[in-house]
C-alpha cells in the first residue's frame, strides 16, 4: 500500500485535469502505457541487476558499481535533493488544491501546519511512519477510485 500510494503523487492530482481537458482520455491512455512500459522495463533491468550481483544498497549503488562511483555518488546526491525539492512542491500543490475553495486561510499557515505534521510523522518510530503512510496512501488510492466511479456513473 505505501509503494502504491507513494507512485500515485500529487502530480496525478493537479496534472490530470489539465491533460484530460487537452488531450482527452485516450491521449491520457497512451501516454500512461507508454510511460508504464518505460518504468517496467527500468524495473526488469534492476531485478536482473539484483539477481546477477545482490548487494546491499538501492539502485545508485548499481550505478556505482557498473558505470562509475562518481555517477553512483552524484546518483545519490540528486535524488536526495529530489526528496528535499518535492517536498517544498508538495506544500505548495496543497496550497493550490485549497486555494479552490478559497477559505481565506493563510497558504503559508496552511503549509506550516501540513510541514509540521510531515516532520513529525518522520521523527516518530518507523512502525508509526508506516501506518501514517499506509493511511495517506490508502486514502489516495480510495479518492482515485471514488472519482473513477463517480465519472463512470455521469
């Protein structure tokens, strides 16, 4: 449930309105299976990397030891400042999506909450981490659904 729920982001949120409008559902359809396959592939590769050489560590130590150490440590690097990037995006995303029923509430007061709530679920122990993700997850994947039913019945 958190891998599921941490694939499905805020961009499939936020981007999906706006490609749907454009492009229509099938030009969704295709570029949704031809990213799909792209990722599958990527995932075939690293499961054939895992299973020739098993070691510990996640795919930038791979990168490391079949291309180079420096591509292996700038590898890390980036996705870590992915990590610190999407967070800020995150709280901004949430900002928009409640900017919709403009309530008046302050967006930064609205992101200071939601951040703190985010540093506090990573300073808690790993069991409580996992539950809080499990729930987020599952409640994403629940709207998706609801949406999903919901468009299909209008």
């Amino acid at each position: 449930m958190i891998a599921i729920g941490g694939t499905i982001g805020t961009g499939l949120f936020l981007g999906t309105g706006k490609s749907l409008a454009t492009g229509g559902p099938a030009s969704m359809l295709i570029a949704y299976m031809i990213v799909g396959g792209i990722v599958f592939l990527t995932m075939l590769a690293l499961g054939e990397m895992a299973a020739f050489v098993p070691i510990a560590g996640s795919f930038c130590t791979f990168a490391g030891r079949y291309v180079d150490d420096s591509l292996g440590f700038a590898l890390t690097w980036n996705y870590w400042f992915n990590d610190a990037v999407s967070t800020a995006s995150d709280l901004v995303a949430l900002q928009l999506v409640f900017a919709y029923w403009d309530t008046g509430f302050p967006g930064w007061a609205l992101a200071l909450i939601f951040w703190a709530f985010l540093i506090a679920a990573n300073i808690i122990t790993v069991r409580a981490y996992g539950e809080v993700s499990d729930a987020t997850g599952g409640f994403g994947i629940k709207l998706i659904g609801y949406s999903w039913n919901i468009g299909s019945v209008c």
